[in-house]
C-alpha cells in the first residue's frame, strides 16, 4: 500500500473521528494512538514506538509532543496509566473501542473506485495512462491544495507553512481537476467521499498549528480586507460556485468575530475591470485578449456592455449591500515606513503580473496592512489586528517573506482565501459544512477556463493562421468563439500557455470541425430515427385505428341486431297480449250471455215454483196432482228460509242472485278462456 493511499483512508478516518466525538482537535488522533496501543498486546508504549506504527499503518507521522498529549488523554479516558513515561493499556477496557482497521478498509474500498475512475477518465479523455500510485498522488496532492498544504507538517511533523509550488505536475493537476467536476455529478458518492477527505485534511491541520487549543477563539478587533479578486467572487462575477464559497467564507468570519473590509483601492480594481470587459463587450465580444474569468462569466450571462456598466456604477453599493465596509487605506507615517522599493521588487521577481497598476495595488495593500498593525502583529490570527485576504498564493508568500522574517510580524500580512477558510473553518466546523465542498468546486470549474496568458497565446496563433490564408473567416470564428474549442484548448495545454502552437491551434480546429460534423451527422441521424419512430407511430396508429373502426363497426351492427331483436320481440310480446286481452274479452263476454240467461231462467223457474205454491195451498184437491200438493209446504219453506237467511246477512233477494250469477259468470269466463287458449 503506498504512503498517499494510507494518508488518504487516514485523513477520511480524521474526520469521522471528528463526526464522532466532536470534543477537542487533538482527540480526533487519539484512535490512532489507541491502534498502537492494542498493537503492543498489553505492553508498555513509547512514543517512538507509537510513532512508528502510526506512520507505517495509517501514513501519518504525529509529533511525540503530540503523541505524549494523546497518551494523557488516553488516561484521562481511562484507557490505562503512564509509567515512566510510557503508556500502560487497559485491554478490557479497549476491546470496547471502535476497530480502526474495519474503518480504515471501508474507506479505502471507496479510495479505490475515486482512484480507479480517475485513472480510466485520464485514458479516455486525455489518452493519457496514469498508474494507481500517480492517481492517488495526484488526488492528494489536489487535497492539500484544497485545504492548508499539509504534507510536509504531516509527513514530517514540520510547522505550518504555505508551500510555493504543487508537487504535481500541471498536466495531473489538470487531469484531477476535470476528472472532479465530472464526478460531482455522475459519482456523487465518489464526490461526499472526496469531499470528507478534504475535510479530514483540514482538521489534520490543528495538529501543526502554534497554539492549535485556541483554535476556537473568536477574532478580536481584527478586520479581515478582500483584495479584487475576492471581492469578484464574493460578487458573483466569477460565477456562483465561487459566489457561494466566498459568501461562506465571509459569513464564518463574521460569526467568529471578524470585521470583513477592503481597501477603495481595491473597490477601483473591481470598477477597472468592470469597465474593461464592458469595452470588451462593446467591442466585439469577450473572446479578445486579457480574457478573465469574469469575461467568460459575463458571455455565458449574456450581459450586454450596458448590463456590466450598471453593476460597475452601482458597485460600491454592492459591496457594502454584502456587509463590507470600503475603507480608505492609512496615511503614510515615518515610523511605519517600509522598503517600498525592495518590496516591489520581490514582488516583481516572484509574482507574474499582467499589468503594472495590479502590482501597485497589491502592494498598497500590503503596505496598508503593516500600518494598520502599527508595524508588528502577534503570532494569533485572532489578535493581528489586519489581514489581506487574496487569491494570489504567490502574494501571501511574499507578504510573509518580507514582513514575518524581518521579525516585526509574527502573522503574515496576508493569506490566502483557501488557508483563511481552513483556518475558521476549523473554529466551528458544523457552522458551515458546506464550505469545503463549495471550495473544491469554485476552484476545479475556474481551473477548466482558460487563464489570460493561454488565452492571448491562443488569439495571437488564431491571428497568425488568419494572415497566413490557413484559415477561413468561418474557422476563425469557430476557434474563437466555440465553446469546444475552448475545452479542446485546454485539454491540448493543461493551462500551459508555452504549449499553446500553431500546430496546437489547427489540430483544435480539425477536433472542432469534426466535433461539429459528429454533432450534425447526430442530429441528422435522430432526426431520421425520430422520422423512423414517428412514421412507425403512425402506422401502428393507423392500424389502430383501423383495429377501432372495425371493432366500432362490429358494435353497431351487434347493437343493430340486439335492437332489431328486441323489437320483434316487444311486437310479438304486443301482438301476444293482444290476442290475450282479445280472449279473455271473448271469453267474458259470452260468460256474461250465458249467466244472464241462466239467472233469468233461474228467476223464472223460481217465480213459478212460487207462486204455482202459493195458488196451490187455495186449490181445491182433485186440481193438482197427488204428487204435487206434498211438495207445496216444501217450496213455502225453502223460499221463506232463503229470505230469512238473505236477510240475516244484510243482504237481499235480489242481491243474493246477484252474487250467484257473478260467481257463475267467473266460472264461465275461466272455462271459456282456458277453451279459446289462454
């Protein structure tokens, strides 16, 4: 396992140490010192000897001042004793801690996927094969840079100090730098691992600090001083990725106590450059020499040359709208007089500026500073009094070359956004986890633009192909203004502007021209998929609808016969109940006939049987026959009980034939239906 594969997995282990106890800085080491200890099996420890397993484990080479706090701490927990100055473990009590192997492994599980991404984007995009090793050392290397660069206080145990170069090559520092903005889209788990990496490097920090438990302090009586560049950012004019990590940067401050400031120098750059790019804009465009990054910014907004005049006449509103308060910077005074000669120089020798006037102000600022310190500073950040913040890394060491080794300044005058950042990040980490993360991604989409060197180089081979008749006024363009063309130009040159040729510049063109003729032969080809897919829609669709209409069609019809049916059904059933009514009228009608005859011959029978009784009770005998007279007494009787009884019923004579013919005439009706077919 190499060293930078170990010092990664460890500096992810830092910071779930810190995720876990949150306590002190110097407890999120103490789970590599309790590793040692359970490594010695119940022996005494040393701090060598700890040391030495730290470093051959995990990577990390802790100070023995470091490590004799950590076995104090370990007492204090109760995770043994000291004797003698070495550490007497309790191995009950450590068979309960967390295993920092197990740890270890999950996050070099995830190391590996980052690294192996990495190595497979370089050969893919940039045709360029990079070993595991040089990945991982790349990936650290782009994680310190992201932080305070730690690897030599780390890896050797030396002080804080701010680094003068990458130790990767420009062409690796590139290749990480894409290979991120990729990944933080497409691997986001890749990314949170990267991200608590970094966060675990800046914690490691605390460790090589001078005074590292003050940390937590709060600012006193000190203002921090945006330079330009910062102030762009904090503007949005470099774009919201820088915006968000800035605006982070300056509110952490503010929460630790800080009082954020700049210079009115520095508030006339930022109107300097404003008017610049808005004379750019007025002139044909952003594309032309001295190309910035709030160029690119402005064309990709689309803002016009009266856009950026209005933010360059509102600016010091702006400015103070974000809580930054524009001063003037101190008078010069005899007793604070510097070697303002001797500092330009330095600057002029170890800084690459674009113009003079950029030079000038840095160097206000810097002298602004030392005044406003009254000529010293203490050794705390908290307590310096004043300190420029800037982008430029090459300033920060020449602030600290010329005020701190001449013995006057303990703090440096000036600090970089990214140092500052780790440094307040570190007071409060949960105040603003966001912040790492915004910094990594402000700095790997601006690494990806072309600087202003890369870019004049470029301009002036595009310049030289035009006059040599090389080039159409359509490839000029195209080389211009194409956004291909400008991702081709820094992937060919890695941000060099001493690889930016001739030869570099038409190979661009050819990958453009190709690049364009992929993309139409693309779009025709979609398009004639899109045609394909379409007339095959609607084929299937006029199938479909074919299929509809000939089901709909079969649904009519069936519904046509369903009614048809129906209907002659409902005339049969009409025609049947016709014929029924017509029956039983029938059938009532000659039961009525033949009722009414049978109760008028009743009627008639009965009156004669009546009164043939009644004359036959006066006669004489020898009128009616012997048979006759016996039957006289009989039918007297039957009549006078049928009264009595019709009249004890409340009814009458006639009421009762009545009743006898409809029972007989519903009798009769019934024999006469059932006979006609009912």
């Amino acid at each position: 396992m190499t060293t930078s594969n170990s010092l990664l997995a460890s500096l992810a282990i830092i910071k779930a140490n810190w995720d876990y106890s949150q306590e002190s800085y110097v407890d999120n080491f103490l789970p590599f010192f309790l590793d040692a200890v359970k490594n010695v099996d119940g022996q005494p420890l040393s701090a060598p000897i700890a040391k030495t397993h730290i470093r051959e484990r995990f990577g990390i080479d802790i100070p023995e001042g470091v490590l004799s706090t950590l076995s104090r701490r370990a007492v204090i927990k109760g995770y043994g004793r000291r004797e003698n100055g070495n550490f007497i473990p309790d191995m009950d009590k450590l068979a309960h801690i967390r295993d920092l192997g197990r740890q270890k492994a999950d996050y070099l599980r995830k190391q590996s996927a980052l690294v192996n991404e990495l190595v497979r984007f370089s050969a893919d995009r940039f045709q360029h094969e990079l070993t595991v090793e040089e990945a991982e050392d790349a990936l650290l290397n782009h994680i310190e840079e992201h932080s305070v660069p730690i690897l030599g206080a780390v890896m050797k145990g030396a002080p804080y100090d701010a680094r003068a170069e990458s130790r990767a090559g420009r062409h690796s520092e590139y290749v990480v730098n894409a290979f991120i903005s990729q990944v933080v889209s497409s691997m986001p788990e890749s990314f949170d691992h990267l991200e608590t990496v970094v966060k675990g490097s800046m914690l490691a920090v605390s460790l090589y600090l001078p005074n590292n438990s003050e940390l937590g302090k709060r600012f006193d009586r000190t203002s921090l001083y945006l330079d330009a560049p910062v102030l762009l950012k904090a503007l949005g004019y470099e774009g919201d990725d820088a915006k968000d990590a800035a605006k982070d940067l300056i509110a952490l401050s503010r929460a630790a106590g800080a009082g954020i400031a700049c210079f009115e120098h520095s508030v006339n750059e930022v109107k300097g450059i404003l008017d610049r790019s808005a004379a750019k804009a007025l002139n044909g465009g952003f594309n032309g020499a001295h190309r910035r990054a709030t160029d690119a910014y402005f064309d990709s907004e689309g803002l016009s040359a009266s856009d950026i005049l209005l933010l360059s006449q509102r600016l010091e509103e702006d400015v103070t709208g974000l809580g930054i308060s524009i001063q003037q910077r101190p008078v010069a005074s005899a007793e604070l007089t510097i070697d303002e000669l001797a500092l330009e120089e330095l600057m002029e020798t170890d800084i690459t500026y674009s113009s003079r006037d950029s030079l000038l102000n840095d160097l206000d600022s810097l002298t602004a500073v030392h005044r406003i310190r009254g000529g010293r500073s203490s050794a705390r950040l908290e307590t310096c009094r004043a300190l420029l913040v800037t982008t430029n890394g090459g300033l920060a060491r020449v602030g600290r070359s010329f005020f701190v080794h001449a013995g006057d300044h303990e703090w440096p005058p000036a600090l970089t956004d990214h140092h500052l950042a780790t440094l307040v990040w570190l007071k409060k980490p949960q105040a603003a986890p966001s912040l790492p993360r915004r910094q990594i991604l402000a700095d790997c989409f601006a690494a990806l633009e072309p600087g202003g060197r890369v870019w004049d180089r470029y301009l002036e081979e595009i310049d030289r192909l035009g006059s040599r008749g090389k080039a159409s006024e359509n490839d000029l363009m195209l080389l211009r203004y194409s956004t291909e063309a400008q991702r081709s130009l820094m992937d060919r040159t890695m941000g060099n502007a001493d690889q930016v040729t001739a030869e570099t510049v038409a190979d661009i063109l050819q990958k453009v021209k190709s690049s364009i003729l992929a993309s139409t032969e693309a779009e025709r080809d979609a398009a004639f998929q899109t045609a394909k897919q379409a007339r095959g829609a609607l084929a299937d669709a006029e199938l479909s609808l074919r299929d509809k209409d000939a089901i709909l069609t079969a649904e009519r019809e069936a519904k046509q016969t369903a009614e048809d049916h129906a209907a002659r059904l409902e005339g049969r059933l009409d025609r049947l109940e016709a014929a029924d009514r017509n029956r039983r009228v029938a059938a009532s009608t000659k039961a009525k006939r033949r009722a009414t005859l049978v109760y008028r011959i009743a009627l008639a029978f009965c009156g004669a049987v009546l009164v043939l009784s009644a004359v036959a009770t006066f006669l004489p005998d020898g009128i009616i026959p012997g048979w006759g007279k016996p039957a006289v007494p009989y039918s007297l009787a039957f009549s006078g009980l049928g009264g009595v009884v019709t009249l004890m019923w409340g009814g009458s004579i006639k009421g009762t034939a009545g009743s006898l013919r409809r029972r007989l005439e519903n009798r009769l009706e019934a024999k006469y239906f059932s006979e006609l077919g009912g």
